[in-house]
C-alpha cells in the first residue's frame, strides 16, 4: 500500500498540476473570449427595445438578413412578419425613421404586440433606424426625456427609448460640409445622417445609406405592395395631421383620409414634391411596385415653444391619441387598398380591441 502511494503519489501530483493549469489555461481562453464578447457588444451590437411580440407574430428576423454588412452594427433592428391565415397583398410598416418621433415607434410597437393580420403579410419595423434609437442627443430639442414609461394593465411600469432624429453621431464617418443626395439637391451636411432624406440607399454607403438600401431591399424581396412610414411633427408644423402620398398612391390616400374624415380624424393629403429625394414616400414609390405613404402626428417633444413638454401625458395630443390616428390612418389605407386589388390580393389587420378604445386611453394598458 505504501510503496504503491508512494508510486502514485508523484503521478497523482502531475495529474493535479496537469488539471491545474489545463483548468487555468481553460478559463483565461473563456475569460479572453468573455471579454472580447463584451468588447463586441459595447461597441457594434444594436440597442435592444423592450418589445414583446404577440399572437399575430410569425417570424422574427433582422434588417441584416437583407443586407448582411449591417450585422453587428448600430443600424441593425429586428423585423417582425405578421402572415395571415388568407392569401393576400404585403404591407411594410415601419417607425422610427426619426427615434424621436415616438408615436410612430408605439403604433409598430402596439401592432406587434397584439395586432393580428388575418389575410396577407404584414412586415413591422419599429425602430428603422435604430442608431438614432440608442439614446437621446437632445439636438432636436433639450427638454425631451432619455426614456418614457407606460405602465401595462397589470401594473408593470415598461421603459421606452426617446431617440434621437438622426444616426448618432458616432456611427458614421462625420458629416460633410453640404449633402448631395445622388439623384439631386443640397442640403444642410448633417442631413446626411438623416435616413428620410438618404434613400433609395447605397448597399456600401453610409451607415445611414445601408439602412436605407437594407429596406429597399426588403421591400423587393418580400414584393411589399404598401409602405407607411410613421412619423411626427412639432405640433404647429404644416406637417401635422398630414398623410403624404406618392403620385401612384394619390387615389387611395384619398380615399383613406374620406374614410378617416367619417371617423371624426382629420388628415391633410399632399402629394410628394419632385424636387425633395431621399424621402420615403418619394423613393419607395420611384423605386418599387409599391404605394408609399408618410403619416404625421403632433409631438409636443418637437416645439420649441414648449419648454417641458409631455411626450406621453400632454392634454392636447397625448400619445394614445396620436399612436389612434396612425393604426386608424393605418386601417384606412389598407381598406381603401382592398378596394383597387383583387379580392386575393388584399390585406386586413386587426386588434383585439376597438382602436377608437385607444383615444383618451392610457395607452400602457393595451400593450402587453
Ligand atoms: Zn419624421
């Protein structure tokens, strides 16, 4: 027994020594990776949003599965599809082309958590660009929060990001003097880190351009019939209240603000300028088969003249009111769509709930 511990001993010893230092080797490989893992994420992965998908969710993918340079950067965002149970038409919805227009950013935000689409595709985007959803730089207006918070029926208080209107500075080489957009006009330098002022994109473009190039090709891909972008103003901007529409998309915006009127809404049409390219109503329409639409809310965040503005609470245009008027602007395009398209080539969404339920609401308390 002795002679035999003393034989094993000495192995034993090696065997522990081996162990130890495999076991230290091991860990310093893991703790470098854990590391460099980290390294990576501070610095290239996309912000992450509190969004919960519901029911009428089918798949989830990334704005990077149509243009894979955007993988690990700050403008990839995660894209919901919606299919229907019915052949039918595709919509591409999206907010947060600018992050501080935050209406725009819920109304997505509310079709992926409990919207349903019971005949064709409906393809949300909440956050387009989601750079200028990382944080707040306050370069639109000092008095406009970091976050909001809307509290669920169940009492949970949920944190959502106030953005930015551009990718962050950070993110994209520094702005040129002046921007000239590639199908014409100048305008001021910064614009260049505007996504509604850079499409159709450029697939090794900007980070801005790629976001951009990245959603018309998704638009291609997946033969988007309707695009809406959403969108908000200051509340005295000519914008306000405002569906912008594509030539081709002029008859049934039209009939969609009819539709609206009815419904005690009241949106102006105008239709895009020729001159102003980059926008998205302009270029998608240009550029693909779709009709392309921009709706405008108030956002009181975006007048200067209030100083400590509500963005969620404001008497005059609370955000449930605004986050209304862009699912019913929403409803209303799609129904005045069915009626020029076949019956196969429809599109109809739903909600649980009547949307006018919203108005006045609190809107925490239909989100899930
Ligand atoms: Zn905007």
């Amino acid at each position: 027994m002795d002679s035999h511990r003393r034989d094993f001993r000495p192995e034993r010893i090696v065997l522990r020594r081996t162990a130890i230092v495999a076991i230290a080797c091991v860990s310093m490989v893991y703790g470098a990776r854990a590391l460099a893992a980290q390294t990576v994420a501070s610095a290239a992965d996309p912000t992450s949003h509190d969004i919960r998908p519901g029911y009428g969710v089918t798949e989830t993918r990334w704005l990077s599965d149509y243009l894979p340079a955007l993988a690990n950067t700050a403008g990839d965002t995660p894209i919901y599809l919606m299919r229907g149970d019915m052949e039918g038409g595709t919509l591409l919805l999206f907010g947060g082309t600018h992050g501080n227009e935050i209406a725009g950013v819920m109304a997505a935000t509310l079709m992926v958590e409990r919207g349903t689409v019971s005949q064709g595709t409906v393809i949300v985007i909440p956050h387009a660009n989601n750079s200028a959803a990382q944080r707040n730089d306050g370069a639109r207006h000092s008095g406009t929060p970091q976050w909001f918070e809307l509290t669920t029926a169940s009492g949970e208080a949920r944190r959502f990001r106030y953005g930015s209107r551009l990718t962050a500075v950070g993110d994209q080489d520094p702005d040129p003097e002046v921007f000239v957009h590639p199908l014409g006009g100048e305008i001021a330098g910064s614009e260049a880190r505007n996504l509604n002022r850079n499409h159709p994109g450029k697939a090794n473009g900007t980070l801005t351009e790629q976001i951009s190039y990245a959603l018309f090709q998704l638009a291609a891909k997946e033969s988007v019939d309707v695009v809406i972008d959403m969108h908000e103003s200051s509340v005295t901007s000519r914008l306000a209240h405002m569906v912008v529409c594509h030539p081709r998309a002029m008859e049934v915006g039209a009939m969609a603000v009819l539709d609206l009127e009815m419904d005690g809404i009241a949106l102006k049409q105008e239709v895009s300028q020729q001159e102003f390219r980059g926008l998205s109503h302009r270029e998608f329409g240009d550029h693909t088969d779709a009709l392309a639409f921009l709706v405008e809310t108030p956002n009181p965040g975006q007048e200067d003249s209030i100083e400590e503005p509500d963005v969620v609470n404001d008497p005059e245009a609370p955000l449930s009111g605004r986050v209304h008027t862009h699912l019913r602007a929403v409803k209303a395009i799609l129904d005045s769509y069915g009626f020029t398209v076949p019956a196969d080539g429809k599109i109809e969404i739903g909600f649980p709930f009547s949307l006018d339920a919203l108005k006045g609401s609190d809107l925490g308390t239909f989100l899930r």
